[in-house]
C-alpha cells in the first residue's frame, strides 16, 4: 500500500492541526473501511430481515454461510495476493505497464477455477435447493475475484473514487437485501452476490481504464523466474493462522452449535472478537500513517543513495534514519493500539450493557482486545520485512503465528471456558515478540546484505 503514503504526504503538507486529523481519518479509512463496511452492510441486512425472513434461523444460516466464505476466500486467494502483488509491482518498477491486466485476468482464471472446485466439493454437504447453491457460488467465486483486483488499486492511487465505489457496492447491497427479502433465503443471498459482482466488475473497469494491457491474458506470474513462490506460502500461512482459532471454536463440540449441513458456529467466541476487530481501527490508521508515509520515505532515500552510488557514511546515515522511523512507528503503534485497549478495558463492560451485549461476555472480550490490538504490531513488522525483502523471515513468522495459534486455542478449550481466547492472543504476543528480535537482527546487517546480494 506504499501509493497511499503520496496521499497522506499531500494532506499532511499543509501543517495544520486540522490536516493530521485529515490524515488520520483518511488513513483509517483506507485501512479499515472496506472490511468496516462489509461488516456493516452484513448486519443491516441481517436486522432488516428480522420478521421478514422466517423463520429467525434463515438469517443466522446467511451470515454464517457469508463468514465461511470470507474465510474461505481469504485462505484460497491469500497466497497469490501475495505473490501477484510482489510481481505487479516489479512491473510497475521497469515501466511494463502493458502486462499488468493480462496477468490479473491470468491470476482471476485460476481463482475462479480453485472457488469452482471449493464450491462443488462443499455443494453435496449443503441442505438447499440448487438454486440457491448457484447464487451462493456466484457470490463465492466474485468474493475471491475482488480480493485480487483490490491488490491493483494501491497503484493507482485513486483511493476516494475506491472508497465511494466500496461504499455504493455495499449500500447496494443492503438495498437490494431489503427489496429481495420476500424471498427469503435467496433474496438475501442474491443481494450478496449482486454487490460482491457489482464491486468485482467495478475494480476491474478501473484496472482496464488505467492499464489496458497489450493481449488477453498472460500467466507469467506462474514464470519460475518472473515470481517469488515463498510469498505464496507466506500468504497461505498467515490468512489461516488468523482464522485458525476461529474454525477450532467452530468446530469444537463444546463451544459451537450447528446451523446449516456441516457448518457450525460458536457464539460464545465470535460475538467477542468482532467487537474486538472494531477496536483495530485507530491502531491501522497510524499504522497507514507512520509505515506507508514516514518509513516508505526514508526506506526510499536509503536505497535510492545505494543505487545511486552515494558515501558509505551518508549511507549509513540514512539506515540510521530509516530505523529511527521504523522504530518510532512501531512504537507509536503500540501506544496509540495501547491507548485504545485500555479505554476498553475501563468502560468495556458499560459499552456492552448499553448496545444489549450480555456483559459477561467482557473477559473474553478484553483478552480478544490485546490479541488483535498486538495482531496490528504483527502485521507492522511483517510490513517492515516485506519492504526489506526478507521473505524467509516472514514465512517463518507466519509459520510460527499459525502453529502457536493452532495449538495454543486448542489448549485454550480444553482448559475450559476461563482460559477461552488466550491461546489468540499468546500467539500474536509470542510472534510479535520473536518478530520485533529478528527485525532488530535485520537491521545490524542490512547495508551489507544489500550489498552482497547485488
């Protein structure tokens, strides 16, 4: 997302007071509005249907179907957003614009082939009619679609027509939800893939409007030579290890209850880490902010003055610099993510008596809280590690983050309902911390690295 550091520099240029919180807000949006509005538009529809759709167990049978598919997109697209981005991006570097849409139009087949495959092998399982089945991978397949064409859009750098595009998509969405709820279960989920395609065929104008391309399709982001397949598996570790512990409640017997077919929910875990998730948003704004601003800006002089053939003082001068920033950010992350955790904590329970939330449920969601709060502290160092190119170490990392948050929740519910969210939030403490070591390791070493790997 380094585009959107251009943006916020512009805002920030104009060194007001109004103009950091202008840069804040916008950077808060970006990074947590299209997840922020998905998130919205799935409950207005789940409360607009209250009464309408009946009975009551057809609207919890949508909104766990639609969390399955979020997950599963997710998991199935995470590796080869990864992948495709690092290669898009070396394209972009060497001005070979003109491959851009080919190799995404390539990227999209395969996904819509893999959703294709994921779908038919979950279809015998689910008890509807067929339908409803078709709708329900119709909105699958422009799900995993979209997450593609969404890696493009930070090079474009047209970031408000992308928050108005996502804000129209999913109020048409809700729209259609509420003119479409007679049908009931299929109503709903018609309007769910209506907005997902409405937004997937959005992004991908906007890709061929900027890069028309120079043929068809291109699959050279499969060239062993062209693409980075470690990032692949970075990508594929980290989206399961962050949905790791959710399917372990899912599926545990003694935490979930049955919906639909094979799929389950746990009530008692997903109620708290939504909140939880919603707790992210000031730590991602700064994250925007201090990482994709400060630190992209001196990560760029640092390597444009070894490009350039500058004194090995100024270039150590300039690592200084660029790990005083990565420093600083990562701190005010922290204290910002703290800030907020904290709040929690002192009037978390008033804030669940006063939205209708059982308050029993605050110690798990205090425990939820710092887990996604040092989560935002993960993803900044893994950011750091990407921009300086250390894709073993991520892929060691987000290793470690899966399998701690594997056996951890597992050990967590066997413990009992005390001990439910500390195997998450370990996980993502334990990870962070090994994460900030090692990055401080990278950092001794970096101007000679640099160097040698020329």
């Amino acid at each position: 997302m380094a585009g959107i550091g251009f943006e916020i520099r512009k805002i920030l240029k104009k060194n007001t007071l109004l103009s950091v919180f202008e840069a804040y807000s916008y950077a808060g949006l970006i990074g947590s509005g299209p997840w922020l509005l998905s998130i919205i538009a799935l409950m207005l529809i789940g409360i607009l249907s209250l009464g309408i759709v009946l009975p009551k167990l057809l609207i919890i049978q949508f909104l766990t179907l639609i969390t399955y598919m979020m997950a599963a997109s997710l998991i199935l697209t995470g590796g080869l957003q990864l992948m495709l981005t690092r290669f898009v991006a070396d394209l972009f570097f060497t001005k070979d614009d003109d491959s851009v849409l080919p190799n995404l139009l390539g990227a999209q087949l395969i996904t819509t082939i893999g959703a294709l495959l994921v779908g038919f092998a979950v279809w015998p399982f689910l008890p509807l009619p067929v339908v409803t089945k078709i709708i329900i991978l119709g909105g699958f397949v422009s799900l995993c679609n979209q997450w593609l064409g969404a890696i493009f859009l930070s090079g474009m750098k047209e970031y408000r027509l992308i928050l108005i595009t996502m804000l129209s998509g999913y109020a048409f969405m809700v729209l259609l939800a509420l003119l479409l709820r007679d049908w009931q279960l299929d109503g709903l989920f018609f309007a769910f893939f209506a907005g997902e395609a409405l937004l997937f065929f959005s992004f991908l104008f906007m890709i061929i409007r900027r890069y028309p391309g120079n043929k068809l399709i291109s699959f050279d982001f499969m060239s062993r030579k062209k693409v980075y397949y470690m990032l692949f598996f970075c990508g594929l570790f980290y989206n399961i290890g962050v949905w790791a512990d959710k399917i372990l409640f899912w599926f545990s017997p003694s935490t979930s209850i049955h919906i639909i077919g094979p799929l389950r929910a746990s009530p008692i875990y997903d109620l708290p880490i939504f909140l939880a998730y919603l707790s992210i948003i000031p730590g991602m704004a700064v994250f925007l902010v201090k990482m994709e601003t400060d630190f992209v800006e001196q990560y760029d002089r640092f390597y444009s003055a070894i490009r350039g053939g500058s004194s090995l003082e100024e270039i150590y001068f300039l690592k200084d610099n660029m790990i005083t920033t990565a420093r600083g950010g990562l701190y005010d992350i922290f204290k910002i993510q703290g800030i907020t955790v904290a709040c929690l904590l002192l009037w978390g329970e008033q804030i669940l008596t006063y939205i209708g939330i059982d308050p029993n449920y605050k110690t798990l969601l205090f425990i939820d809280v710092v887990g996604v709060g040092v989560q935002v502290i993960f993803l900044s160092i893994l950011n750091i590690l990407f921009y300086l190119d250390k894709r073993f170490t991520v892929l060691v990392l987000s290793g470690l983050f899966l399998a701690l948050n594997i056996v951890l929740t597992y050990l967590s519910i066997a413990l009992g309902p005390q001990f439910y969210g500390y195997g998450f939030a370990l996980s993502t403490i334990i990870t962070s911390v090994v994460g900030l070591f090692w990055l401080s390791r990278q950092f001794e070493d970096l101007e000679y690295e640099t160097f040698m790997l020329q």
